[in-house]
C-alpha cells in the first residue's frame, strides 16, 4: 500500500467506526478459505459487515491507549447497527474454532466491551425477537379482550341451534 492509500484507508475505516454503534475486535489465526467465507456470509446475514484491518492503520484510527493492545496479531473488525446479532454470529463462529478465532473486545456507544460482555450480549434476544415479544404483550390482552366479548354470542348462537335442531326433530 502507497502512502496515500493508507491515508485513504484511515479515513474510510475511521468514518466506519463513526457510523457503526458497535464494534467487536476478533482474533483471526490460520482461517482457511471456507470458513472465512462462511463467517462473512454470516456477519451479513446479521446485518453488519466483517473487515480485515491491519494492526498499524488500526492503531492510527485509535489513539486510546486502553484499546492499543487488541492490535496484534491478525484480526478483523465486525461493525454493526445492532450488537447482539453480531455478539450472537461472532460467539457461535467461535465455538467451533476456538484456537482460530476468538472475540477480543468490542466498543458499544464508546464504551469498552470484553469478551466476556460480548458473550453476555450473545446471551439477549436479538432486536427483532424483543420486536416480537413487545408485539405479542400488546396484541394479547386484545386478544383476550375479543374472546371474552365473543364468547356469549357463542353460547346463545348454540343455543339457539340445539333449540333448532330439537324443534326440528319433533
């Protein structure tokens, strides 16, 4: 890389780390092709997006000392709108290559995240399942509501069809 596609590079990457609430650092060592694959495919499955950084560029973009240490070794950086998913793609990726791939750290909303935070974010229901389940608090008590206010018209409606039926068979 040229001086100035680093420089590119830098800038591009720190608008990135702006435009992302959430940032989780992963150790990279001796990936194959494949599953490299696959875990990029995953991380857009989520909604985020996976980058290979190299330590010094990185280490421009972040002048934070308590962060300077996640810079060595490969890693790639996952960036996401939403954490959880992305906490959920990268800790189950993990599971199955341990000695080759593992979350370092993360920023959420400028704060620092360890790995262990970012195995507890794994742990929550993603943004679309909390969706979900606020959904179905606020459509069950209308629910309910419906059946209780059915349910008379119900019993008169058969009622009235046994008295029917019975008159009938006479």
């Amino acid at each position: 890389m040229t001086r100035s596609e680093k420089k590119l590079f830098v800038e591009k990457f720190s608008e990135s780390c702006g435009s992302y609430p959430c940032m989780i650092v992963v150790r990279q060592v001796g990936l194959s092709a494949e599953p490299f694959s696959q875990l990029r495919k995953n991380v857009r499955s989520a909604g985020a997006r996976f980058q290979v950084v190299k330590n010094n560029l990185a280490k421009r973009v972040f002048d934070d000392g308590s962060i300077q240490e996640w810079f060595k070794g490969p890693l790639g950086i996952v960036f996401s709108q939403d954490p959880v998913s992305a906490s959920k793609v990268i800790e189950e990726f993990s599971k199955k290559r341990e000695a080759n791939f593992h979350p370092i750290g993360g920023i959420l909303n400028g704060k620092n995240l360890s790995k262990e935070d970012i195995k507890r974010l794994a742990t929550l229901p993603t943004l679309d399942q909390l969706r979900g389940q606020i959904l179905g608090l606020i459509s069950s008590p209308a629910s309910t509501l419906l059946r209780t206010i059915k349910e008379p018209s119900r019993g008169v409606v058969g009622t009235l069809g046994a008295y029917i039926k019975q008159q009938q068979g006479e």
